[in-house]
C-alpha cells in the first residue's frame, strides 16, 4: 500500500528502510526515501508505519556506530 504518492513509497519499503538500517530515526529515514517533501500529507502515516514496524522488528545489533 502505498504511504507517500508523491514519491510513490509503499509501507513495504518504509519497513525494509527500517530494517536494513537498523534504526528507527524517523527523520533520517523519512528524509532518505524523500517522504513528505512535496505535499507533506503522508508524513503522520509514514511515522505511524515506521515506528509500527521498528517495535515488530528485532533488533540483530545495539552497534553504537552509524551506517551513513
Ligand atoms: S504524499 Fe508524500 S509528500 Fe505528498
């Protein structure tokens, strides 16, 4: 399902957002996948989705480093 139509960012892609960076900073990921820099609509959405899948998700690793 799609969260962000301008961008065309489905759920799907939040989720994997999430995982493959093993983080839940919902600005730094939001701003990665370009979520909200257009319209803005999808952005309370997109936060619920993020932090809905960071709370399912295990953790593999609490890695202090940053993977930017
Ligand atoms: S729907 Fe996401 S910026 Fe417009």
């Amino acid at each position: 399902m799609y969260v962000c139509i301008c961008k065309g960012i489905t759920e799907k892609q939040i989720q994997e957002a999430v995982t493959s960076r093993n983080s839940n900073n919902t600005k730094e990921i939001l701003k990665s996948l370009g979520i909200g820099s257009d319209c803005g609509t999808c952005v309370e959405d997109a936060i619920k989705s993020l932090l809905e899948h960071a709370a399912r998700a295990p953790r593999e690793s609490k890695d202090s480093s940053n993977n930017s």
